[in-house]
C-alpha cells in the first residue's frame, strides 16, 4: 500500500505579558585640566553610589562603561579632560529603581532606562504556551486530513520555535537634581512559540 502525501504544517500560540525587569542606568561626568584629579573625583563618586545601591538587596548592582577623553580646540590642541563612569541596576522591584534613582539624582543622575521580560518570566510562560502550540499543531493537522477526505495523521518530523521579546532601546532621561520620584510603567511583551513539521496523511 502506498504511503499518502506529505503535508506541511506550522501552528503558533503566543500572549502579552507584563515586563518584570527594569535597567537603570546612572552617570557622573567631571571635566578638568588633567585626567588624574578628575578620575579621582569620578572614582569617589562613583565608589560611593555603588555602596549606596549595593546596600538595596533588591538590585543587581555593576559598573558600566569608564571613559576618560581629551577635549580639544580647533587646532587640536588638547584644552581639558573630561571623565564619563557609569553605574547600573537591574531589579524586578520597580519601587527599587524609582528610589535609587531618587537617592542618586544629585550626583550620578538617571541616564537611561529599559524594560524587559526576565529568563524566569519567560520560561515559565513559554512552558504554558508550549502545550498550547503543540495542540493547535495537531489539530490543525487533523482538520486539514479531514478536509482532504483522509482519517488520521503520522508525525513525520516536527521543529520548536521561539520568538524572544526584545528589549527596546533605553529611554534618554532629563538629568535633573530635583526631580520628583521617577515614574515607572514597564508596559509588556509578547512571548510566542510555534511548531513547524511534516504529517503523512493516513486513510
């Protein structure tokens, strides 16, 4: 008897899921005429907002980018130094990062700030969907034997696929030393799985 044909399948399943992460980034800039005084007031800074944060057990604290550049005239000449560090916190507590941004705002004010889904988030989102996928394939399958006068389907072969919610571009922020409590709205993410295969349509 001879094998039926061979059809090709996709299915999806995805949802909207609030993000659970945000990224703070803080940063002190110093000019002056050499680069050893104004590292040194960097680095004091610096050193100091990093034992602040460090002390919030509910932010990832680490260092960012560390740049010491000339300024220079027209001529090239070397005019003066200028001296960026930079300091980030990750957190899942929003209200953590609304207040080191407060706590900070005078000496390294906030930078940038992203959102995004955690690895924990995600998984546990992706197992649900999985399921969800994987029975939209099967019946997708089978309606489409069905509709083609066969009775049944075989799994020939099968691919997972996953969809990973990008973390968009960091927002700019206004540095202002007095800036009211930072409001906070992360917004959400849509995490989405499929499966892509071959079925052997069966009489």
């Amino acid at each position: 008897m001879n094998p039926g044909p061979v059809l090709s399948i996709s299915a999806q399943a995805s949802t909207d899921v609030n993000k659970d992460l945000a990224t703070a980034l803080f940063a002190v800039e110093r000019d002056g005429p050499l680069p050893g005084p104004v590292q040194a007031q960097v680095n004091e800074v610096l050193a100091a907002a990093m034992a602040e944060l460090k002390a919030d057990s509910r932010l990832k604290v680490s260092s960012g980018h560390y740049n010491t550049y000339a300024r220079n005239d027209r001529n090239g000449k070397i005019q003066g130094w200028r001296v960026r560090a930079e300091l980030r916190a990750e957190s899942a507590d929003m209200d953590a990062i609304s207040q080191a941004s407060d706590k900070l705002a005078a000496r390294m004010p906030l930078a940038s700030l992203g959102f995004s889904l955690s690895k924990a988030a995600h998984e546990r989102v992706e197992r649900s969907l999985m399921q969800e996928a994987a029975e939209h394939f099967y019946q997708k399958a089978r309606d489409a034997a069905k509709a083609l006068g066969y009775a049944d389907v075989e799994l020939i072969d099968v691919s997972y696929n996953q969809a990973n919610p990008g973390t968009p571009a960091p927002r700019l922020m206004a540095a202002r030393a007095d800036a009211a409590s930072l409001p906070i709205e992360p917004g959400q993410a849509q995490v989405s799985v499929s499966f892509s295969g071959r079925v052997l349509l069966k009489r």
